[in-house]
C-alpha cells in the first residue's frame, strides 16, 4: 500500500513565474511597468533562460503584454478587462462548485467555513490586509477542492488579476463585514448542497465586486456568465 505521494518538484521557471506572479498580485511590480531581464535575474538570483520562460509563460497567460521594439510590461485593468475577468471567475467558479457537489459539499464547505472565520476577525479588526488574503484563500481552496487541474490553473491566473484590484476594491467596502456575510452564504449553500443557490450567491457576489469597482458598468457581462 502506498503511503506518501510522490513529491512533485516544480521546474525554476514555474517557480520564478509564481514569483513573478506573486509581485504583481500584490502591487510589488505595479500595473504598466516594464519588465527588465537584466535586473530581474540579478534579483532573483537565476539565469536569463529560466526567467524568460517564466515570462513567457505569464505572456501566454494575459498577465504580461510584449510590446514590440519596447519589451514586456505587466497589464493595466481597464473596466472592461476587469468585467471580462470576474464574467471569467464567475465561470470557473461555479463550474468548480457543479464538480464539487458531484462529490459531496459538507467536507469543503467546512472548509470555507473555517476561511469565513478568519475574515471575521479580520473585519473585526479592520484588518483589510488579512481580509484580502482570506479572501483570496477562500476562493483558491473553492476551486483546489473540485481537483481540476485546469479550472485551477485558468483560476490561478484570474486570481494575480483579481489581486491588481483589490486595493481599489476594499476602499469602496465601507463595511467589510458585508464581504464576511457574502462568503459565509456561499460556504452555507455548498454545504446544504444546493447548486442553484451556490450559483447565484456566486453570480451575486461577483456582480456586487465588478458594481463597486466600475461604477456599476458590468451587471449584464456577469450575470451571463
């Protein structure tokens, strides 16, 4: 019987792409600036070849823009993209919840549950920092859990880009309680295993997102999705 499963070593250049990935969700390496080799591998501490697989492979997934005769430089989230991007989410997401409860919603929504608590405290605090952070857990362990590997990887990627917004996202929150309280619904409705009250907390959610950050432009992208 075997016991352990096997350890998986990720490549250099998946690993400096979940670096550089890490950097721009968290505003390290901020929207429109270019990306400069030279510096980069001498910060990172690698060669030029694993770094420009790396950022080829953050190319291929929206998060870089090649310019030609300029270079590569990290996108900027215009309305429409970040429309684009939760009508996306909202996809994935819900998708993940269909294979989810194909399986059984109670063990994962105690999960989330769990996640939900940790936003609590952090709302409490006013800690918006930790509420970010729940926040994306929350919705990274959603996805993980219904064991897809390309909903994960598709999800991973809109997540760095859900990231680029959340600074903006927060201040227009002026109770982050409201954001526990939509969390801990999702969680509720999973774990009663009810698809058709997941999916539209889901679509409600993310349409209350892309209502705060654009002014209300996006309803209809959202609620197609």
């Amino acid at each position: 019987m075997q016991r352990f499963e096997p350890l998986v070593r990720e490549s250099t250049p998946a690993i400096i792409a979940g670096k550089l990935r890490t950097a721009i969700g968290l505003g390290q390496i901020p929207p429109g600036s270019q990306l400069g080799e030279a510096e980069l591998a001498k910060e990172l501490g690698v060669s030029r070849g694993p770094l420009r697989e790396a950022m080829q492979r953050l190319t291929q997934e929206g998060l870089l823009i090649s310019i030609r005769n300029r270079g590569l430089f990290v996108i900027t989230m215009t309305d429409e993209e970040v429309r684009d991007m939760y009508a996306a989410r909202t996809a994935v997401e819900r998708a993940a919840s269909e294979l989810i409860l194909q399986k059984g919603g109670k063990g994962v929504a105690a999960q989330l549950v769990s996640i939900v608590k940790a936003m609590q405290r952090a709302a409490d605090k006013g800690d918006l920092d930790a509420m970010s952070e729940a926040d994306m857990e929350y919705h990274a362990t959603l996805v993980a859990a219904a064991e897809s590997t390309r909903l994960t990887r598709m999800h991973n990627t809109l997540l760095t880009e859900t990231r680029m917004c959340l600074t903006a996202l927060e201040k227009k929150y002026p109770d982050p309680h409201a954001r526990v309280a939509e969390h801990q619904a999702i969680a509720e409705a999973l774990g009663d295993g009810d698809q058709e009250r997941v999916g539209k907390l889901l679509i409600s959610h993310m349409e209350d997102a892309l209502e705060r950050l654009t002014g209300g432009s996006g309803d209809a992208e959202v609620a197609t999705a």
